[in-house]
C-alpha cells in the first residue's frame, strides 16, 4: 500500500518508489489524468443540481409521484442543495468532529 | 368550593387543597375529565381520554394520601401527555392517519417517572402529525383536526404541541407534557399565552416518545406559569440508561433559594426588528422590567448558518428515523400534502453534508455557550407574530423571521429556553419572550421567568369564555 500525502500525492515510503505512480487509480495517476484529459468541471448551478438529484430521488423511490408531489421534492432537494452549498463555504479545519447530539456523548467539556 | 375556582390553579394551589382535604385527587379527576370532554374536545386538542385509569389512579393518590404517603407537588395532580408518547393499553396515533390504530404497549420513561409522583394521567393529548417531521404547512395536518386557539377560536395554536398548549391554556389540564425538535414546545405556549420549557438536551428521558430528530428531540413541561415547570421538570428529569442521550447530572428545583431580582440579561440584539409592533412592544415592556430587576445588555448572536444546520440535520435524522415509513411510500397517507414527498429529498442527503453540518453545530455551541454562560438568560421574541388564523396556510411565517433563528440557536446546542408570556397583541392575542440559558441552567432561567411573570400579570389573564361559569 503507498504511503500518501492528505492531497494523494505518493509519500517516502522507505524510499521504495511507488510501482503504481502514475497509474490511474493512484493519487498522482488521477490527478494527472483530471489535469491532462479533462478539464474539471465547474459546479453545476443549484437549481441543476437539484433537478438532477430529483430524477434520482423519484427513481430511488420507485413510488409514482404526482405532479404536485414532484414539485414539492424539487423544492426541497433545491432547499437541501442550497444549504449544504452555504455548509461548505463554512471554513472548517481537518481536525473538527461533527457533535453527534448534544447530550453527555457530545462534548458538552468544550 | 365552586368546580370553576380549579380550572386554572396552580400545581402548588391544587396541591394545598388536595392537602388541606378540600378536595380529593378523584374530584380533580372528574373535574378536569369533564373538562376534557367539554372544552378540550370542541378545541380539536384531545386524542383519546383514559378516564378509567385516571380514576384508578386518582383512587390510589387519595388513599396514599390519607395514609400519610405523600409523593411530593404533582402527588394527585392530573395531567396530559401529548400523543407522541407510549401509555400501555392506550392509543398513540403519533396524530397521524396511518398509525391511527397503533397501541404500544410500554410506558415511556416520562409518564413512568410522573405515575412515580403521583400524578394522573387523564389522557393523550393532540399532536400535528408526526410532530411536523414530514413538513407541513397547514394547521388541519393532524388526526384531530386543526387545534384551536382558546384565546381565539378562530386562530391555530402553533405546533406540533397543539393539544398540550390548547388544553392547558383552556384550563382543561392543570399541565402537560409536549415534545420540542424545532421550537414544537415554545412555540405553541407563545400563541396561547402559557409558559413552555424546553430543558437541556439529555435532561429528560425520551424512551418511549417517538424519535424525530435524536440529536434535537426534547420532552418538557407546558404549564401555566414557571414556577409549575420547574416542579414538573424535577418530576421528569434524570438518567435513564434506556436513553443514551440522557443526562447523570440531578436536577432539583425545590429546596433552594430562589431569586427574585438581580438578574443579568443579555438581549439579543436585532431580534425584535421586523415583528408585529404590538410582540415588539410587549417585548421592549419585558426588557424595562428586567431593567428594573438588575442588569440588561445587549448581546449579538454570533453568524452562524443556524438555519441551514438545522435543516440539513433533521432531513437526515428525520428520513432515517421513518426510512421504513417511507421506502414503503406512506407518506403519501399523511393528511398534509407538503408531507408526500418532502422527507424523501433525505435520500438525496450526502453523508458529508450531514456530518459537516454536525462539525458546524459543534462550533455553534462553543460560541453559544460563551455567550450565554456569564447571563442568567439571553432574551428575544418568541415569534414575530401572534397566532395565526386556524384555516389558513402558515408557510413561510416563521422560517425567515429573527426570533426563529434565536430558537435555532437553542435548538441546535441543546440549550434549555422557556417562552414566557409578556401580554396580549395584535386582537387581543398573546405574546411571549424566549429565555435561552447556558447548558444546565435551567433554573436561573425558570427564577428569571417567575420573576417577569410577577411583573407582567400574565398569571391572573385567562382566555375568555373557558370558566364554567363564564360557559354556562
């Protein structure tokens, strides 16, 4: 197993040379392949997100949904998509556990 | 003494008379029984009446009694759990068409600990469905119909504690048990002018209650003044090993001295801006007299997205607490219509957006904590408005306001908060304040409310036309 950097990028690993560097699968292979071969996408818009991820949903599902219904979970998923969109810009460090409940599990010492 | 003196006393007022033998725990029994029929029916905020056991029980407090057994401020006390909650042999629709024939049969951990006091259940109270956790954005969204407003029979209570608020503002139950995810228990007390505590998380066991939300679920008392919270929340409160959540910390509110003055407050600042004028005049009126009962500052809520924290927690919690429910697509069954398909956007909900969210929450609590931790409470509005007309969508009333983000502060770190009435509104309906406090800290805030309830003169107000006199 290489030894990798938090970025994927093959560590020393006794010095042994990772066989696998460059290969797709491999950290610095992948990242490779996204800067050579494909240009990484920008992020969809929230609403197409949200479009998409219902088709899902509905699929998921497998429950007919009437029209209104459909409408209803396109609003919510857009909600859900637009908040989670507004958590990430959030800066948040590696170290930072999520507080699982608030009781006397949770880290009520902090 | 005349049956309409007892509607609305206090728990310590019933309580000396149970004592002194003017009346007996079967006598309150009957009483409020009959209340329940007659005035908690017509205001859709009764799920099912148990008035066999409440009499066995009520039986059993008055031989106790008169044995010298006396179990302590609710001994004899009737009461009402709001129908989230598991009583063997009785219904628990969880107010929700498709669980309308459901009877678990064990007790949960709060009505135990209340049979243990000696309190009577008189019965189960009404809940909108599923507690709102599908979404809903009309007041019929329960079994039992809209519940109605005592202080305007046109106008809703608030949810989803609606049969608790109603029936214990009406004077149909000296107090009740309802359950809070997202302000279910503050809320409806702020639309009917009663007081709604929602203790620290972990404070109050919730085996046996339905799960919504398990990180934000509480159960709590809704009474009629702070001072019968207090005694209820003593009743209810402690470790539970079948709740993991639970707190090992003991709560007592007896037996020690209580304040009545110095209070430090931190009002929050922005939070009356944009509400109704007559909630921010009542709210500016509650902030003087905490003026005059010691310190007032003002305090700003740190920036955090409470609102999108929130959501994204209780869309996962909620979708993985009725996966089954609705993989099996029952939703649909649900009497709201928003309620289809809402929760099923939770399938959609990445597990890194969950537990970003939960990594978030745990900033929010280090900064809420801080502020809150040097204050014997932080204080806001309640809602922006006063209650609502009961045949009428609310949606949208309540998501964008400031107050609501003050509640989701509470909310999300568990924080204890009570909603205090602070006078009538808009048509004559009332208006409230919420007191949030530093974790454990319930007391300072139950003495901080007791002490603006002195001020106000909200105890002695009732919703007119529920005295038995004033109905006959």
């Amino acid at each position: 197993m290489p030894v990798t950097s938090a970025a994927g990028v093959p560590g020393p690993a006794g010095g042994v040379p990772d066989p696998n560097a460059g290969l797709p699968g491999s950290g610095a292979g992948r990242e490779r392949l996204q800067a050579a071969d494909r240009p990484i996408p920008a992020p969809a818009p929230a609403a197409e997100i949200a479009a998409q991820t219902t088709r899902l949903v509905t699929l998921c599902h497998g429950a007919e949904l009437s029209a209104a219904d459909q409408g209803e979970l396109e609003r919510t998923v857009l909600a859900q998509v637009e908040a989670a969109l507004v958590l990430r810009r959030y800066p948040l460090l590696n170290s930072d556990e999520p507080m699982l409940g608030a009781g006397p599990e949770a880290g009520w010492a902090l | 003494m005349r049956p309409a003196d007892l509607a609305f006393r206090s728990i310590g007022e019933l309580g000396a008379l149970l004592r002194s033998g003017e009346v007996t725990s079967a006598g309150l029994t009957d009483y409020f029984l009959g209340r329940l029929e007659t005035v908690g029916r017509p205001l859709n905020a009764v799920s099912a009446i148990m008035a066999d056991s409440a009499r066995q029980e009520a039986a059993l407090a008055d031989a106790q009694l008169a044995r010298g057994l006396d179990r302590g401020p609710l001994h004899g006390i009737p009461y009402g759990l709001k129908d989230i909650i598991a009583v063997p042999g009785a219904p628990t629709t969880w107010g929700a068409v498709p669980f309308s024939g459901q009877v678990l049969n064990y007790e949960a951990a709060v009505g135990e600990r209340l049979r243990n006091a000696g309190a009577v259940l008189l019965g189960k109270l009404a809940t909108v469905e599923l507690a709102g956790g599908m979404g809903y954005a009309d007041p019929d969204a329960s079994l039992t119909g809209p519940a109605l407003n005592p202080w305007d029979t046109r106008t809703w209570t608030g949810g989803s504690s609606s049969g608790p608020a109603a029936a214990t503002a009406a004077g149909a139950v000296p107090f009740s048990i309802g359950s809070d995810t997202g302000g279910s228990i503050v809320m409806p007390a702020a639309w009917t002018g009663i007081t709604g505590l929602r203790a620290t998380h972990g404070r109050v066991s919730r085996h046996g209650a339905m799960a919504l939300s398990w990180s934000f679920d509480r159960l709590g008392p809704m009474c009629r003044s702070a001072a019968d919270c207090g005694l209820v929340l003593e009743a209810i409160a402690g470790h539970d090993p079948r709740d993991p959540s639970s707190l090992r910390e003991p709560y007592r509110y007896r037996g020690r001295p209580a304040r009545r003055d110095n209070f430090r407050i931190g009002v929050v600042t922005g939070s009356p801006d944009g509400v109704q004028d007559e909630v921010q005049a009542n709210f500016e009126s509650a902030v003087a007299i905490f003026r005059e009962l010691g310190t007032v500052e003002e305090v700003e809520l740190p920036d955090f997205p409470y609102a999108e924290v929130a959501d994204i927690i209780m869309t996962a919690e909620i979708g993985a607490a009725f996966d089954e429910f609705l993989d099996a697509g029952r939703a649909s069954e649900l009497t709201a219509a928003k309620a289809h398909a809402h929760r099923l956007a939770a399938l959609a909900l990445p597990a890194r957006d969950y537990l970003r969210a939960q990594r978030i929450r745990r900033h929010i609590f280090a900064a809420l904590d801080d502020l809150a931790r040097p204050f014997d409470a932080l204080a806001a509005p309640m809602l922006g408005t006063v209650a609502t007309p009961a045949d009428r969508s609310f949606a949208g009333l309540l998501s964008s306001s400031y107050p609501q983000l003050v509640n989701l502060a509470s909310v999300i770190t568990g924080m204890p908060a009570i909603s205090v009435p602070t006078g009538r509104g808009r048509d004559g309906l009332p208006t409230a304040v919420q007191l949030l406090g530093a974790r454990l800290g319930e007391n300072r805030l139950l003495d901080a409310a007791s002490a603006l309830e002195a001020r106000t003169g909200w105890l002695g107000q009732r919703p007119p036309g529920f005295l038995d006199d004033e109905a006959a």
